[in-house]
C-alpha cells in the first residue's frame, strides 16, 4: 500500500472523554471515529488491525477442528423466550419490534440460535462431536459504556459452540478449545495468561478466561510465581490457616469505640493490628411463592478479617446462599442487631441468625467485633466460649498478596489483566431449554452437552495497546500492526535516485509477502516519523540522500532508541530475518 492512496487522519489531541490509553491513542492514531455512545466506526487503519486478529483466530479455530457459519445480529424473541433469558437479562438485551409487532432482539451472544441449528441438524450420535464457531456483531446496551472500544456497545466477537454426545466429550472438546486458544494468543505476541475461572452455576473447574496482562486490566489475577497456578480473584482459593485455634487468654470486655465504625478505626483506636478485629456483613435471603412473593426471609451474618474483602462469588457457593442472596435491609438489620451497621456483631443478638465465618475467622481466639451497641465493641471474643460456634465455615475472601498458593508451591501474587477470551462447558442447559437432543446407539434422545468459546476480536486491540504503548504512541507486535514495515524516504519527491531505492525496496518487499506501507505523501521527515510512532508500525526503514551516497539506508524497530545504518544490498535480507518471512 501507499500512504497516498490510503487513509491517514492523526491527531495530535485525544478527545475530552477519552480516559484510558488505548482509547487516546486509537483514536489520534485515526483507527477508531465515534459515532455515538459505545459505537465507533473502524477506518481503514483500525480495521486492519481487526483483520489480523480475525485471520489468525479463523486459522487456529479451523486448525482445531471447528467449521465457521454465520449467524444472524437480529434474531426472533421467541428463541430467547425458549430459554427464559428475555425475562431474564435486563435492559443490556436490546429489544426491538418490527413492522408487525413481532418481538426481536439484537444480539449480544449467540446460544439460542446455534442451538437451534443443533437441534435440526444434529440428529444422530454419528455427528458428533461438532464445534460450530462464527465472528459476528454483537451489541449489549451498556449503562455506562467507557474507554473506548474496550467497553463499547457494539463490538465483534468469536463465539463458538461445541456438541457432544456426554460430559466426558464434552471435556476432551474444551481442552481442544483450551490448546487452540494458547495457540491463538501466542500468535499475537502478547503476554497473557490462561486463568482458572469460576463456572457458575455450572459448576467444575471447566472454565479458563484469557487475559492480557496490563497495569490498567479491570481484573485482578491472582498467579505464583514458582508454579502455572493462575486463576482469577473470584476463583482463587485462601486456603484454609494451618494448625489448631489458639486458647483464650483475655476476657471478653464491652469496650467503648466513640465515632469509630470500621475495623480500620476500631484498630487504630485501640493499638491493635487490624487483623485482630472481624467485620460483620449482613445478607438475607427470600423464599418465595408461586406468585413471585416474599413469604419467608432469612437473615445471614458473615464474618471476616477485618483486613479482608469478602468475595461475592464463593458467598454465593454456601449452601443456602447459593440459589441468590442480598444485602440485608436497615429494618432487618436493626431488628436482628439493635443497631445500626458498624457495630454490628455475632454475640447478643436480637434475633437468631445464620453465622457463616470465613476459615480464618474461625480459628481466631480473642478477636474484636461490634458489641451491638453504637459506638461499642467487644475484645477478646472467643467461639465456644462467648458464643457457639459458627453454623458453617467456608472459603469467604479474596486473595490477598502473600497468601500460599494452593499448589503447595509459594506464594501467590496479584497483578491486573485485560479478558480478552474465555472458554467453558455449558452442560445441558440450553439443550433441555430448547429440547435439543440426538438419538444415542440404542436409538434413545439424549441432551447435547455443550461448550461455549469466546474472543473479543475489537476488544483485543486495544488490550494489546494497554500492554504495549510509550509516549510517543502505540507499538504493535508483528502480528497485529496494521503494516508490519514502513518505508520512509526523506525527499522523495526532490531526488530521483531517494524514489528509485524507496520504490524498489517496497516492491521487493511486497514480492516477499511483507505487508509493507511506502510514505509517498512528501510529508517534512518529523511529521512523517510522529504520524509512524504514534500509529505503531514495527519496523522502519528510512532512505535518504545522504545515505544512499554512502550506500545506505536506516533501519529502526518501534522499541530502539536510535537508527541502525544498514548497506542497501543487506536491508531486505535484515527484515525478512527479523520478520521470518
């Protein structure tokens, strides 16, 4: 390509709203043009970069195994009500009627669609397994959608869907998936990692999300650094304290904690570390009737370390709070404890609650909580003793940095990631809500398990930008940038023997296979560099007078410092080596 005939519109200002890096830089890079909230228009440079990602995802996707259909961005309620999901997604689903008042919505995922195809097409044990993956539209009305395409309204997606005959199938489909991912973000020269995560109600450990390591990633990752242990903070297991509670060795005292409602307060207060205090969080749950109404609730108290947060998701996994919990309310809360939150405790109730404690809370002795009394707390409290022990014990918490990896192997780390991908079986739960079956070797119907398969293909880039940028602007890995090399003669349009050697070297680089862009615009040599650093291309030749008459031209990758001096006989041999072409 030549830059005459393309596309170029940077800037040297991001907008107003652009809060993270990849949206600033996408967007001075002329990738990336806003249309409306959450919606942005790729121009030619973008789209490029989207069409590496799309090409190496279709290769690795078909080198495993899976066939490529597309399926449709608008499609009927009635599938979405088959499974119950139109009920039960909120104002994310983009609902629409056309002319005749049927119901459609626009689609955010693609489950209902492809296991209807299942259901007609997979009729027989002999068909499967079956991976059935498209890259299509996608569109989810976010409240607040932010930084750019990182969280947008529309955006493309890979989604696939695999079928098989049983669990056990269905498991050798997954670690198919789950070695063709590692090979597709391989490919992309990021540094990423594959981290176990929760399954939901699913449940098992068969769910991995891929995640690209960036110090602005919205995810906290949870990783030793000895071992391949690596799992999200919601699936990162705190093990269990070693060795037996310690005895009681102080009474327990009403102290009094004027103003002083956090276990942060509390602990400054008296002189003690934080870790000796537990904070009291309050959840209920609802039974309800046929109607939808609330017939009976149950109120919970949680304990934790005070120095630690509770985890929502391994909440959820008690029994009892695993079928929905929610915070409880201020009438709950005072008719159970007398008084209001930030001195609340598990000793003097008011009314009977359930008591789950975190594993480390449950082997404290003479720790410190809410005396149920404003502005008082109790010291030296202790299980048996001063109240029973707790009706349940579980994993509550996050990881925190320092905590022993489950593996046995160290400790464990956090730093923060970017998904980019993620891969899970789903059982049988759109199957039976769709009655997609096959007929088994004894000719009877059975469920189809399935596996889902994502990758954000427009969220990548700029993940891949998040990871990779200075201040100059973006450094694309090889295999994302929109050209892998660019020429720039210096003059081109002033000196015949510049235009001579610019236009052979991009000739011979194109017979190479390079993709490779030549700069013909007669751009002054600085705006012509800033316009490449800032859009990220990789490689760089620079070919000018002056060292055309010593016999040479300039060679600089994106990362180096300087220009490398290079005989113009050897740069085309330097950057297919560098290049591997």
């Amino acid at each position: 390509m030549k830059a005459s005939q393309f596309l170029i519109s940077t800037l040297k200002e991001a907008p107003a709203d652009a809060e993270v890096v990849s949206h600033q830089l996408m967007t001075r890079a002329g990738m990336i043009k806003k249309l409306g909230a959450g919606i942005y228009s790729y121009m030619p440079m973008g789209l490029r970069v989207v069409r590496k990602v799309e090409a190496i995802v279709r290769q690795e996707m078909n080198r495993a195994g899976a066939v490529e259909l597309l399926m449709p961005v608008v499609q009927p309620a009635e599938f979405w009500q088959e499974t119950g999901r139109w009920d039960k997604m909120g104002p994310e689903l983009m609902r629409v009627k056309d002319r005749h008042e049927r119901d459609f919505i626009i689609q955010p995922t693609s489950e209902e669609v492809v296991t209807d195809i299942a259901r007609q097409e997979l009729r027989s044990y002999k068909q499967l397994p079956r991976n059935l993956y498209h890259i299509q539209t996608k569109f989810r009305d976010e409240r607040r959608p932010r930084f750019g395409v990182m969280r947008s309204r529309e955006f493309i997606m890979k989604d696939a869907y695999s079928f098989d005959r049983d669990l056990d199938g269905a498991k050798a489909s997954y670690q198919a998936m789950a070695v063709a991912y590692r090979r597709i973000f391989d490919r992309f020269g990021l540094r990423y990692r594959a981290v176990a995560a929760d399954s939901g109600a699913i449940g098992g450990d068969l769910s991995e999300e891929f995640q690209v390591i960036a110090a602005t990633g919205e995810d906290a990752i949870v990783y030793c650094p000895n071992s391949d242990y690596a799992a999200n903070i919601e699936k990162a297991e705190a093990l269990a304290p070693a060795g037996p509670r310690p005895g009681a060795s102080n009474p327990m005292v009403n102290t009094p904690t004027p103003g002083k409602s956090t276990c942060a307060d509390v602990a400054a207060f008296l002189g003690v570390p934080l870790a000796t205090t537990v904070k009291s969080l309050v959840l209920a749950t609802d039974e309800l009737n046929e109607a939808g109404e609330i017939v009976k609730s149950q109120v919970w108290l949680l304990l934790l370390r005070g120095d630690h947060d509770m985890n929502e998701v391994k909440a959820g996994k008690v029994p009892g709070l695993d079928n929905g919990f929610r915070f409880a309310t201020m009438p709950e809360i005072l008719a159970h404890f007398g008084t209001k939150p930030g001195y609340l405790g598990p000793v003097g109730l008011k009314q009977p609650v359930k008591i789950v404690a975190d594993r480390e809370v449950a082997v404290m002795a003479d720790w410190i909580c809410g005396a149920n009394e404003e502005d008082a707390h109790l010291t030296g409290v202790n299980w048996g003793r001063d109240l029973p022990e707790p009706d349940a014990v579980a994993d509550l918490r996050n990881i925190v940095e320092g905590d022993a990896s489950p593996d046995g192997k160290g400790t464990l780390a956090i730093e923060r990631g970017i998904e980019v991908g993620h891969i899970f079986v789903l059982g049988t739960k759109y199957s039976k809500a769709m009655n997609a079956t096959f007929l088994d070797e004894g000719g009877k119907p059975q469920f189809l398990e399935m596996g889902c398969y994502g990758i954000g293909i427009t969220r990548l880039p700029a993940a891949a930008i998040e990871q990779n940028h200075d201040e100059r602007g973006i450094i694309w890995p090889d295999a994302l940038a929109p050209f892998t090399v660019v020429v720039c003669p210096i003059g081109m349009d002033r000196s015949p023997e510049v235009k001579a050697a610019a236009e052979q070297l991009y000739a011979d680089l194109m017979a190479a296979g390079v993709d490779v862009i030549l700069d013909d615009r007669g751009e002054r040599p600085g705006a012509m560099f800033a316009d490449w650093e800032l859009i990220g291309v990789p490689h760089r030749v620079t070919i000018g007078d002056r060292g055309l008459k010593a016999g040479q031209v300039e060679y600089q990758h994106r990362r180096d410092a300087a220009a490398t001096p290079v005989a113009v006989g050897e740069v085309l041999a330097l950057l297919k080596g560098k290049l591997g072409a």
